[in-house]
C-alpha cells in the first residue's frame, strides 16, 4: 500500500487570517503523517495539504483530523450549505517528483 494524500480547502472569517495561520504554525504531526503544508491561495483561502504514510494511517487520524477542526470552526466562513467551512477531498499518490 503507498502512500495518500489529503488536501482541504478553507475560506477564513473577516479578521481572523492570524489566529487561522496560527493554529496550524503551532500544531504537531500526527502519527502516520509524513507532512503537512498551508498554501495561502487568496487574501482570506487557504488549502492544507497533509501527507500520509498510507490510508489506513489517515483514517486512524481522522478523529483528531476532526477535533482540530472544532477547534477552529468559528475562524471559518461557509464555502456553501453541501460542503460546510471545508471542501476536502482524498486519495492514493499516484506520482511523486
């Protein structure tokens, strides 16, 4: 099994910008994840790509994956009423450079 891949995109309340890039500037790897990235990708979006050392690591970390964003949840607007404050999506690493 190889290694997967999850990236999450965010959009940042008004005001907020900050404390969001500080919640991720202080947090620890999980286990099973190789790395992690914040791309700031507009004034107040952002995609968070995380690496991992397979699937079943991910979802081993899901819960924590979830517990960290509650704690987070009110520095992030609403994409839409289907996604909610994330847009996440998920899969195996096809191809590494």
């Amino acid at each position: 099994m190889g290694k997967f891949s999850n990236v999450v995109r965010f959009k940042v309340k008004e005001g907020a910008v900050e404390n969001f890039e500080q919640h991720f500037q202080g947090r620890e790897a999980l286990p099973g994840m190789l790395g992690q990235i914040l791309i700031k990708t507009g004034d107040r979006t952002f995609c968070a790509v995380g690496t991992w050392e397979s699937e079943s690591a991910i979802a081993a970390a899901r819960p924590q994956m979830i517990e960290f964003l509650d704690s987070m949840r009110d520095l992030l607007e609403e994409l839409s009423p289907e996604l909610g404050v994330t847009d996440p999506v998920s899969g195996p690493i096809v191809a590494e450079m």
